[in-house]
C-alpha cells in the first residue's frame, strides 16, 4: 500500500482544463475510452432501438424521479418505517463525516475487522476505504473493476466501468503483483478467473459487508442492487451483517416503479436488455441472507441539490453512465479529468453542485453544450440546461473587475445599440490588420491572436473579416434589390 | 440566403438595428447582458411574416431561452409579443423544408461536399436530414457523408477558448474525418462551426474549405 | 448554509446521533422545496404519472415463449421445452451432459421431476463453504420474462434461499410456461403480492465487461446456466 494513490477529491483537484491537458497526452488512456465509449454507446443503440416504447419510458422515468424528488421527506419516512418493520435498522447521516462514522461503528459492532465491499459511488464519494482503513479495517472491494483499481492504487474513470482507462496488460501486472500470479495469462478470461478464485475465498468467510443501493423502495422498505458480476449477490446474502448506504436521492416510491427502472438502466448503461443480476430485498429474512441489516442514509448536500429549482433535477440521476459514452468531451478525456467520482455530464452538474458551488467551478464549462447527453439520458435530465444554469451561478460568484467579466459587460453594451456594433466592425477590422497575413490563394488570414484568444490559434488559423459585411451590401444594392 | 430567398420568389428585408441573439453571453453565465436583446429582436422583427436565420444556434437560443428571459424581465407585452413572434422565427433550412416545403431550391454546384450536423440544429431544432435532402436535390453535387456525422466539431462557443486543447482534441476528430471523404468542402448550417472547423483545415493547409449551406443553395449554373 | 457540514460528532450512541440527524436532514429537505403534502394529495400525483409504454403483451403465447429460448440462447445458456412427465428424464439428461451427480435441491421442489441415479440433498441451512461442495443446484422459478430473457426467483417453496442458487456453479432451472411473461411490466406485477421476499432476477450467468469491454462470463455466482420450460 505503498504506492501513490490518487485521491479524486474535488476540493483538491486541478481545474478541468488543467486536467485535461494532462489527460490528452496519455494515448493509451484515450484509446481505451474511445473504444469503451464506442462499444457500449453502439450496444446501447441496438437495444434501445428494439423498444419502440422507449421514449415514453424515458418520460415516465422522468416524472418517476422529479415527482420523487417533489415528495422526498414523505417517501423517505415511509421507506424507514417499512424497512423497519421488516428488521432493518435505519440511520441517518447528515454528510459524508457522519456517514463514516456511522459505517465504521456499525462494522465494529459486527465483531468484524474486515469487509467485502460492493462498488458504490456512494462509498467512492466519501472515501468510505479511507475511513475504515484508518479505524483498523480492512475493506476488501469485490467488483472486478474496483478490485483493479483498489490493487492498482487507482480512482474509477467511469461511473460504469470503472477501470475502462485499464487494458488487459496494465490489468495483468497489476494482479500479477497483487495476487501474486507470475505466471498470469493474459486473456480477459485468465483475468477474471483469477479476480473470482481470490475473492471467492473471501466471500465464503468474511462476515460483514458494505453495500451501496441502486433504489430504496419506499412502499415496501425493500431495496434494489442492479449489477453483472454476482459479487452483489455474494455480498448482500452470505455474510452476517450487511450495511448499505444510500443517497437520500436512492428512493423510488412503489415496487411497481421498478418496471421502468429496470428497463431503461441495463439498455442504457450496458447496452443490454438486462443486466445478469437484480437483487431485491426487504429488511431481515429468517434463514435467508444477513442476520443484521441496516441501511444509512445519507444527505451529504443533496438537499443543498434539491433547493435549487434549476439544478434540483440533477438528483434525478439513475447513475448509468450513458451520458459519459455520449459526451464528445468525455471521449477526449476520460473521467479522471473531472477531478471527481462524478465525471463526464452528469459529473459536472452534480459535483460543483454537491460542493455548494465553492469547488469544481470549471467543470460545468468542461462542455460545448452539444446535448448528446441529454439525448440519452434515461431520465430526461436537461443537463445543457443545468450546465449553463450552473454557470450562471459560478458568475454571480466573480469578482466584478474580474477581466472576462468585464469584457462580457463590453460586448454586451456593443450588442445593445446598432450604432457601437457597426463601430464595433470597423474597429476589429482595424485592430486585426496587423496581425493578417495573406495565404497562398491570397485571402487573409491570422494566425496567432494574443493572449487568451491564443487557445484559438493554437491549431486553427482565423479568417481575415470580410471586406464588406453583410449590412454594408445590404445597404449598398438597396436601391436596386427587389 | 438572401438570393435563394429572391430566387424562391420571396420578399427580403433586413432590418438595419439588428445585433445579436445574446447566446455567447448566455451560454457563459452572463445573464444579464442578453436580456435587452430580446427586447431589441422583438422590436426588430415584430411586423415579420417569417424570420429567417442563417444560424441553428441563434434560433435554438431564442426558441429554448428567450421565453424564460421575458419571463424574468417579467413585462407581460413582451412576454406576448415573445410568444407570438417566435413561432415564425425560422433557422434557414428549417424554413426551406418545413415551412415551404421544398427540397429543390434551384440550386447548382459541381464538388464534392460532405455535411457537418451541427450540434444545435441536429439536437434543439431537431432538422433531422432536412439539410442533407436540400443539398442532395442540388445539381452536379457529389454529396459524401462523413463519419461520426452527429459528433460534435469543438466549438461550444466560448468553450474553444476556455478549454482550447479539448477543443482542438475534438477539432482533429472532425477534421479527419473530413479529410477522410475526399470532399472539396464541408459545409453546414452555422457559421461558428464552419469558421472553426476551417481554421483547422487552413492551418494545416489542406486545400479543403467549408461553405455555409446557403452559400451551396444560392450557388447557380453560370450563364453560358 | 455550510454551518456543521464539516463539523465531525463524537458518536457516543449511533442510535441518539442519528434521530438529531434525521430530524435535520428532514428539515432541510422541507425548506428546500416545502414541507410534502397530504399522502392523499401524493398518492393522487403518483397515480398521474403517464405510464404511455408497453404494459401487457403483444405476442402470441407460443411467441412469447420462442423469444425467451431464443433470449436464454443467447446468454449461451441450454434451454430445452417438454412435456411435465417428460422433465425427469431432461433433468437427468442435462445433468449428465454437465458432469453433475451430487446436486443440491431447495425444500418443496416438485419431487415428480428429479430422475433416479443422483444425489439430490435437501437445503437445511448448510454453510457457504457446504454449499460450494455440491455440483450444481436445481430449482423452480416464480415468473420468467421473454424479452430480456430472464427468470425471478424468490425464497419460496421449490426456489430456496439466496445462496443455494448462488455458490454451486452450475443452476439447472425449471419455469413452467405458465410462469412465462412477455414484458418486465407484467412480471413485476406478478411479483407485486410477494414483494418483500428476497427476489434474485437472473438473466443469464454472471458476467463482466470491465477487461477492454470483452464481454467475459462467469466471474461469481454460477457460470452454467440451463433452463427447461416444462408445459
């Protein structure tokens, strides 16, 4: 545990276009996500298209979600009371600090000092690890994904998938390390067949486990585990005592509402029409599963989220991932730019959000708005909208002699009267001719503009503006036009 | 635009006091700027039997924003006149196809051209192949389609300055699958996509220009 | 409002923390967006929500029941169709093919469709490790959807606990074609009365697909899957 972890923490995080720099020189990280983004968003295509009801499911998780949302305190109330009822116990946490805390007692209470870990970006969000690490317990993670990047000292790139920045081969050092396997293959296969022979052994013996929660079914105190790998399954009904934390936002109001759910996640998130396991249970069930259950739920600003009318919709998320594979931007990165658990569209709107707005203020301008995102989300999430709503809120936060700002205020007074935007003309016309120069074909072009407008010719030349523009033609065939 | 719209047989008007939609502000974060613009277009173009833009993201900042900002100025006159203008608001394939219902537009240009979906007509205006069947009716056109059609060029307004070199990343993606139709050119329905993906070509001098659709359509056979 | 969001408690009793905890975390939830209104009024605007997608089936029966051997087909799982007094003799003909003899059955399955010549041992509770001994398990199921191809059991008569269908590595599953639904809408309402059992929905053996996006099968739980549809 000696090597260098990197820890995505977005009050520590360099800004998105700093990240991003650094990200885009790494080839072997963007061909893993250009071709993982590629292959699940062409799985995606084909299931979705198969449904030729799939964009009435999309509205109906749509009002599914906000009229959750709408209703929040009374569903939550009725999700503890039934979950109670059937012998689970339910906690409360204001924010990440408490939600560890209150972990980490409940694992002590097992009598356990170590435990098998579902993935949950829940559990990512707050560095649960860390905390139980530094209480004396070991946590042992049980996704293959996670399980990589917990033995390669890494962070998760991808809501999904996790590991996608991995190829076989880093994976294939990084057991071979780990698990102690110099004579490793190489076939994916080999890989998994190794990640299941050392965390069978696990499973089989250890007695408490931590789980994260897809849904909490308020109308009957169940909750839902959607997953792949079967190690869900081996972690919610071996061990002992299970502890699941959840988001507040995790809530769905009626087992019936799972018709939905369970429709537009696995096509949108694996491209598939189902993902292998669901896993459904309510409280505590004699001889079947844990003794002891409890379930934590969490706060951690999502009713910061939830005040904002325009950004409240950002809790709506079903965390597919399928805006990341979507997102032209994400494909150029990776998540690990995104200085957060939360990466690629959703990831922008919902971290600077979850930071109150006082962190991650680049990223809701990490986008060039291009709405593939909200093309695909399951749920509707107008995340365009919320992006420029967001940045609203990081400009209200500026100092006023701020010198975008002020430039903006410029531009915006040119914009308002006829007369500054003509004078505007003439004045680039002038201010750019020193820096034109004729190309071979004789038309004029610049190619380097000073300071900030330097990110522009970097790789693109601008075009000298025309000799006439368009209202000085206008003006001049008027007498002869039509 | 204006000599296809001639050609078509309409009555063209331009009224001189027009400025800006306010999207580059509005996009940014800055809402305050833009809001008497909406005003400023509504009083310009108010008497208009159609209004007809040569720009998808122009026409998607107005039909998607500028309700909500009448809203917010809260002046019930303009509130209605917002209302009842926008309707007739057009982006300038969407006014060939849907509103007159035409494909073939007279028009005749013998090159190879590929079409860029820019992101705002394809996803806010929803034009679905409307530019491509106006393009394809074009005589002696050799229409390509390029790879990764419906991906963004880069652009994103003040996000190619902001965050230049993911800008740049997503530039070479677009750039080379132009270069991978063989096209002479690359064209589109909105000038800050043409102007970005042009800067790309030209710098790496590649001899492949962009041309805005309406340029394609006003395009004519010279006279023998 | 950051007051106390980073402030760390001493937690003297989880049970006491976490009451001051819940009182806030409602309240907050109230002040920002409203305290909710009469459960009546909820109920009303949960019953509004358009349900404009597909509830019931549009398939004929026999097309319903073609697409799930075609769906169980694809998982590579063996799926085969008989007649109720023919399931015997296809249970022990798929055990054999696999290799399996000492197989564990949960309580109350069917004893009509376990064929002579195997060990078939009864699931009293017998521990993880005991469980990992056996070759494979044999079960029921409570409903099976066509389109997704997948099966739901539940701890019941004849399906068992959790774990009886997730150590062996090899589930031999029988689901009567009764139990055959075409939409997840219409298996969730099957499921609806028995909501609270513990409820596995199987489609397929485990897989992933973390390692360069190949979709890799049989990671945990069991990587051989086969189906008889008996009716």
């Amino acid at each position: 545990m000696s090597a260098k972890l990197h820890v995505l923490d977005p009050t520590t995080s360099p800004s998105f276009p700093v990240a991003a720099k650094t990200m885009l020189g790494n080839t072997q990280l963007r061909k893993n996500v250009r071709h993982a983004t590629e292959v699940i968003q062409n799985k995606r295509a084909r299931v979705v298209s198969e449904l030729p009801d799939w964009q009435q499911l999309r509205e109906a998780g749509r009002q599914i979600r906000t009229h959750t949302m709408a209703n929040l305190d009374f569903y939550l109330e009725e999700f503890e009371r039934n979950c109670t009822k059937a012998g689970g116990v339910v906690h409360w946490a204001r924010d990440a600090a408490e939600a560890k805390q209150i972990v980490t007692a409940l694992v002590k209470a097992s009598g356990s000092d170590e435990v098998i870990k579902v993935k949950s970006m829940t559990t990512e969000e707050i560095h649960l690890n860390h905390a139980l690490e530094a209480a004396g317990i070991r946590a042992y993670e049980t996704d293959l994904a996670e399980l990589i990047l917990q033995l390669g000292h890494d962070m998760p790139s991808h809501i999904v998938v996790p590991a996608l920045h991995k190829n076989r081969q880093q994976i294939r050092e990084i057991f071979q390390r780990e698990m102690n396997l110099p004579e490793l293959g190489e076939r994916p296969q080999d890989l998994a067949d190794a990640a299941r022979r050392f965390l069978r052994e696990k499973f089989l013996r250890v007695k408490t486990a931590v789980s994260g929660a897809n849904f909490l079914i308020a109308e009957t105190g169940g909750v839902c585990i959607i997953e792949s790998e079967g190690n869900g399954r081996m972690c919610v009904t071996l061990p002992e005592t299970l502890i699941t934390i959840a988001g507040i936002d995790k809530v769905l109001p009626r087992f019936q509402d799972l018709e939905v759910m369970l429709q537009l996640i696995p096509r949108s998130a694996t491209g598939e029409r189902m993902n292998p396991y669901n896993s459904i249970w309510t409280g505590v069930h004699e001889g079947d599963g844990p003794r002891t259950f409890h379930v934590v739920l969490m706060d951690n600003a999502r009713t910061e989220v939830l005040a904002d009318e325009e950004g409240r919709q950002t809790l709506n998320c079903v965390r597919c991932g399928a805006c990341q594979n979507a997102c032209p931007v994400y494909r150029q990165t990776g998540g690990l730019a995104y200085g957060s658990v939360y990466a690629g569209p959703i990831g922008a709107i919902l971290t600077p959000q979850l930071q109150q707005m006082h962190h991650a203020q680049s990223l809701p301008y990490a986008s060039s708005l291009c709405g593939a995102c909200y093309e695909v989300c399951p749920v509707k999430i107008n995340i365009p909208e919320v992006l420029i709503h967001l940045r609203h809120k990081v400009v209200e936060q500026k100092d006023t002699l701020d010198a975008e700002a002020l430039a903006m205020k410029a531009m915006g007074l040119i914009f308002r009267s006829e007369r500054r935007f003509r004078a505007a003309q003439r004045l680039g016309r002038i201010a750019e001719a020193p820096l034109v120069r004729k190309d071979g074909q004789g038309s004029g072009w610049i190619d380097r503009l000073p300071g900030i407008l330097g990110g522009w010719t970097q790789v693109r030349d601008l075009q000298q503006m025309p000799k006439e523009t368009f209202r000085e033609w206008w003006e001049k065939r008027g007498s002869r036009g039509k | 635009m204006v000599k296809v719209l001639e050609r078509l047989g309409h009555t063209v008007e331009f009224p001189a006091g027009q400025t800006c939609c306010g999207q580059m502000h509005w996009n940014t974060g800055y809402q305050a700027e833009p809001l008497p613009l909406v005003g400023q277009f509504v009083s310009q173009f108010k008497g208009a039997e159609a209004v007809v833009v040569p720009s998808s993201s122009c026409v998607a900042m107005m039909r998607d924003h500028y309700p909500k900002m009448a809203a917010e100025i809260g002046d019930a006159k303009l509130i209605k006149d917002v209302e009842e203008l926008l309707p007739r608001v057009f982006e300038f394939s969407e006014f060939l196809t849907k509103r007159l219902g035409l494909e073939d537009v007279g028009a005749y240009y013998p090159h190879r051209v590929t079409y860029h979906a820019s992101c705002h007509g394809l996803r806010n205006l929803g034009l679905g192949d409307g530019p491509q069947r106006l393009l394809k009716a074009v005589r002696g056109i050799d229409l390509v389609e390029i790879q990764g059609l419906e991906q963004c060029c880069g652009f994103g307004g003040t996000f190619a300055i902001k965050n230049a070199d993911v800008s740049s990343a997503m530039l070479a993606e677009k750039t080379t699958a132009v270069l991978n139709t063989g096209a002479e050119a690359c064209t589109a329905c909105d000038n800050s996509c043409l102007m970005h993906i042009q800067g790309a070509l030209h710098r790496q001098r590649t001899g492949v220009r962009t041309v805005h659709l309406a340029e394609i359509l006003a395009s004519e056979e010279a006279v023998a | 409002m950051s007051g106390g969001r980073n402030e760390v408690r001493v937690a003297n009793e989880p049970t006491m923390n976490s009451s001051d905890a819940r009182a806030l975390v409602l309240r907050r939830i109230q002040a920002a967006k409203g305290a909710a209104p009469e459960a009546t009024v909820i109920e009303r605007e949960w019953c509004a929500i358009e349900r404009n997608y597909q509830r019931t089936a549009t398939r004929g029966r026999e097309a319903v029941l073609e697409l799930l051997e075609d769906r169980l087909r694809d998982y590579d799982a063996h799926v085969m169709r008989v007649r109720p007094n023919e399931v015997a003799a296809t249970v022990a003909m798929m055990l054999r093919e696999r290799g399996k003899q000492r197989v564990v059955i949960p309580a109350g399955l069917t004893a009509d469709w376990l064929p002579e010549g195997f060990e078939f041992v009864v699931d009293h509770g017998a521990s993880a490790v005991e469980l990992d001994g056996f070759d494979g398990v044999v079960t029921g199921a409570t409903v099976a959807i066509a389109e997704t191809g997948s099966i739901v059991l539940q701890d019941v008569p004849g399906q068992g606990r959790r774990a009886v269908t997730l150590v062996p590595d090899y589930h031999l599953c029988l689901v009567r074609v009764e139990d055959v639904v075409e939409t997840v809408p219409e298996a969730m309402d099957r499921l609806r009365a028995t909501a609270t059992l513990p409820t596995t929905f199987f489609s397929g053996p485990s897989a992933t697909a973390d390692i360069e996006m190949t979709r890799i099968k049989g990671v945990h739980g069991p990587r051989f899957l086969d189906v008889i549809l008996v009716g």
